[in-house]
C-alpha cells in the first residue's frame, strides 16, 4: 500500500511539474516529499527539473533544484542540506556495462552505483557527476565540470573535465 501511494505522489509531482508559480512550488515540494516518504525543509525543485528513481533519493533541508536539471537517482542519490544544484545539471547513479562483447552497449544491463553529495555544496550550471561519486562537504562544482571520481575530504572548490581540485577552501 505504502508503495502505492508513493508512486501517487509521484504522479502529482508531475503533474505539478507541468505548472509555475508559486502554489505549484508548494505543490512539487509536498509532491516529491510524499513520493520519496521523508520531509525535504526549504527544498526548490524548478518544474523543468526532471527526476527518476524517487524510491532512493533522499534530501536534506534548504535543497534547490534549478532549470532543467536532471537527477537521476535509481542507483541511490543523497543530497545533504543547503545544496544548491545550477541549471543544466545533470546526476547520474547508473551506468551501462559492456562486458559482453557479443552484444550491444545498450542493450547490456545495468550498474546502479549511489551518489552522495555532502552538506553546503554549490553544484554549477552544467555540471554532470557520473555514478559512484562522493562529493564532500562545502564544495563547489566549477560550471561544466564532468565529475567522475569522489572528492570525500570536501572544502574545495572542483572544475574541468574530468574534475579536479583548482582550490582547496
């Protein structure tokens, strides 16, 4: 029953995603806290964002999720508080294999690795985090950064492609 009514919400967080203004903010933020089963305070979520996999996607508190991002959590996402993802910005939390050379990439499974992304993180615009990545706490990710591997220690400041440290904080 519990999965049911999740997958309800998720419904209505679509469907509020369809819309602006500020009932409809209203509406997406208690949209998505009931579909993912835990409380999001001060969470923004822009209706051009899209979101998949909601069952493993947690948030922290004063979250924002801006213009059409991205968040692609089937393989466990966890965002911690004051986070601020830029517009165009893309998480992911899947991979294809591609061990079996007798058949195509794309038709090959799978590999769900989780994201977690630590307090106090300012995500740029255009940013893309692959699966399996640790972002620690007070980072930012420089805009258009590809980042493929973790940064656990935090208080950097994180750019290129692929991402490295430019700053330490």
């Amino acid at each position: 029953m519990q999965s049911l009514v999740r997958k309800l919400w998720f419904r209505a967080y679509l469907a509020a995603s369809r819309f602006d203004g500020r009932p409809m903010r209203a509406l997406r933020k208690r949209a998505l806290e009931g579909a993912t089963g835990r409380k999001a305070p001060g969470l923004f979520v822009d209706p051009t964002v899209r979101i998949t996999g909601v069952d493993t996607l947690t948030f922290g508190s004063n979250v924002s999720l801006h213009y059409w991002s991205y968040i692609g959590a089937e393989g466990g996402l966890s965002i911690g508080n004051n986070v601020a993802i830029g517009h165009f910005a893309n998480i992911l939390t899947t991979d294809h294999q591609f061990t079996d050379t007798t058949r195509p990439i794309k038709d090959q499974p799978l590999l769900h690795r989780p994201v977690t992304i630590g307090d106090d993180v300012w995500i740029g615009s255009n940013v893309t985090i692959l699966a399996g990545v640790e972002i620690g706490p007070r980072t930012v990710i420089a805009a258009g950064a590809v980042v493929k591997h973790s940064f656990p220690e935090g208080h950097v400041v994180i750019g290129g492609v692929p991402a490295r440290v430019l700053k330490t904080l």
